[in-house]
C-alpha cells in the first residue's frame, strides 16, 4: 500500500521564504535598474556638497553604517537638492567603505553631480555599472539555493509505493520480473544547489573581508559566474560517479550491475550472481549522525556467495537503526532465502 504524506506545511514554509526573498529581490531589481539607467541618460552638472556624514543605526544584531550625503546644483536656472549618492546604497557594518564616501565628498566642496534629463529633480553623485548592488546578489544567492530546494521538493512527483520506507528508498523501477535497486546517494541538483550555495555563503565572507562590502561589480559577479561553474562541474562528477544501478532479474534468477568493470589487472565486466550462489542477506550499518536526536546510520545489504570471500554489497540506504531490516528481508525473498538478518551495529536496538 502506498504511503501518503502531506506536503502543506512545507507548501506553506516555501511560500512565506519566498515572500520575504521577493521584497529583497524587487528592491534589489529597482535599484539596479535605476543605477544602469543613471548611468545610461543621466548628465553631468556642477554641484556643491551641503552636507556629509556617516550614519550610523544600531539594534540588537550591531550597528550598520551607511553615507549620508545632500547637494544642491542647478539646471535650466533652478536650484535643485538630492541626497542619492546611487542607487545601490545599502547600510552595512563596513564603516570604512562608508568613510571612503563621505572622505571623498566633504561637505563645501566641489563636485559634479548627475541629473535625470527627464525629471530635473533627480541626481546622483556616482553613477555607473561599477556601483551596482552585485554584492548583495551574491550575498542573496545561499538563500535563492534554499528556495530552489525547497521548490524541487514541494513539486516532485510523489514515487512512493510501498508501506516500507527503505524499499522505497531503494527499489527504482520492478516490473514484477526484472527490479532495479539503487544505492542512497544525494541527487544531482542536491549537489548543485549545496555547491553553489555553500561556495557564494564562503565567498561572501572572503570578499567582505578583503574588498569590503562595496566591493567591484566585477569581483561579485565574476565570483558568481565561477561559483556557477564549479556546481556544474560537481554535478556532472556526481552523476558519472554514480554506480549502476544493481539489477534483479527474477527470469535468469541472477542479481548484478551490468557493465560494473572490477578493479583487477584485466578489469573484466563482473559477472551476476546467481540466486543459488546467495548463502544469506546480511546487513553492515555504520553510524553517520544523528537526525532530531535519532542516531541515523548507512545500512549496507550484502549478500554472502558460495565460494566467494567478498560479499556483494546489493544496495545500501540511510536511517535509524533497524532501517534496512525490511528491504533485506524483501531480498531474501525475492532470491529464496529465509535466514534473519544478523543485528545491526553496536548498541542499536535488535531488530524486529
């Protein structure tokens, strides 16, 4: 019988992470959008520096600084006043890179100043592509990862058919004469998304420490586009890596992967066993963690050969103790068997 499981509370946890990734990402848009416009129409104009400080804003994750610069310039005989240094000012707990602005610009001073040609009210001090919000699109990227995840997850197809977890886990594809078994490995777009996200979350840090958290469009995005790469090359690793999967062909009454080469001088494909070669299903768990305060384990089912030392791992899946005892026992019966399973690792509960 299939189990059902609801997916609504994660429906609804992936909705609210969204929502609240949507308003960064919309600012985020704006404010780039306006900054390549800025720098696209905007004309340079004299202008003079009325005022020009740090801002500084503390709660109870720090204090953010961020500058505060106004001026004033005039188009067509009318004084106008701004105080947009551009369009990608962010309060952040770099105070240098808040200095570095407000150094540049001292209040009484000199400079020249950008206004929009359309609407002479607004200006900018620094326009240009260089001063895009792109640190920010790296430091939202772990968090975009998280939202991919989520969705693969609430949208998947729901593949279970059995009332056994581990058989679900295991068993790919049976159809009722040849079954399929694949070990637990991590999917491909698992390995992207935590490659990705985990490279942009480190890289954040480095270039935070390094360039400050205004650091050049080109090192951001650059990092970026390398980050992307890097997952690429990781996923397409993972997948190749990944064994084949083990084959249970009920009609020729042998269990094997096909095209599997040993790693021997002449590295010949290995044969399938046949059923009758099977003296028992046995299962090996070693401990990986815990999950919710449960130890978790990665259970190897073997199966022990008739005139042959080594024993032939069939597929191997994660989870509490006693896990795998069920898909073994499935084994044991698809291949004729009916010995019990020895006990799982050390100081886990005896199996049922």
């Amino acid at each position: 019988m299939k189990r059902r499981t609801s997916r609504f509370p994660l429906l609804i946890f992936a909705l609210f992470w969204c929502a609240i990734l949507g308003v960064f990402d919309g600012v985020l848009a704006l404010q780039t959008l306006r900054q390549l416009d800025a720098s696209r129409r905007f004309v340079p104009v004299p202008a003079r520096v009325l005022t020009s400080e740090v801002e500084s804003r503390s709660d109870s994750d720090g204090a953010t600084y961020r500058p505060e610069i106004s001026f004033e310039y005039t188009v067509a005989g009318r004084t106008h006043q701004s105080d947009t240094v551009h369009y990608g000012v962010w309060g952040t707990s770099d105070r240098d890179a808040a200095d570095a602005i407000v150094d540049r610009f001292p209040a009484g001073s000199q400079t020249t100043a950008y206004f929009d040609p359309d609407d002479h009210a607004r200006a900018v001090l620094l326009p240009g592509a260089e001063h895009l919000p792109s640190f920010l699109v790296l430091f939202l990227t772990p968090f975009h990862c998280v939202a991919a995840g989520l969705w693969v997850v609430v949208l998947r197809p729901d593949r279970r058919r059995y009332d056994e977890p581990a058989l679900d886990q295991a068993i790919r594809a049976d159809d009722g004469t040849v079954a399929r078994l694949r070990s637990a490995t991590a999917p491909a777009w698992l390995a992207f998304l935590i490659t990705l996200g985990a490279g942009s979350f480190l890289s954040v840090f480095a270039i935070a420490l390094t360039a400050g958290f205004d650091a050049p469009t080109p090192l951001s995005l650059g990092t970026l586009a390398g980050l992307l790469g890097l997952a690429a090359v990781v996923t397409v690793l993972a997948v190749r890596r990944r064994p084949p999967p083990m084959v249970l062909d009920r009609a020729t009454q042998t269990i094997g992967r096909p095209g599997l080469l040993r790693t021997d001088r002449f590295a010949v494909p290995e044969s399938p066993t046949r059923f009758r070669e099977i003296r028992a299903i046995t299962v090996q768990s070693k401990s990986w963690g815990e999950v919710n305060d449960v130890p978790h384990y990665r259970h190897k089912v073997l199966a022990e050969r008739s005139g042959n030392p080594e024993p032939l791992e069939v597929v191997a899946v994660s989870g509490p103790a006693g896990f795998a005892e069920p898909l073994a026992a499935w084994i044991r019966e698809q291949v004729g068997l009916a010995r019990a399973t020895p006990a799982g690792p050390p100081g886990a509960p005896p199996s049922p």
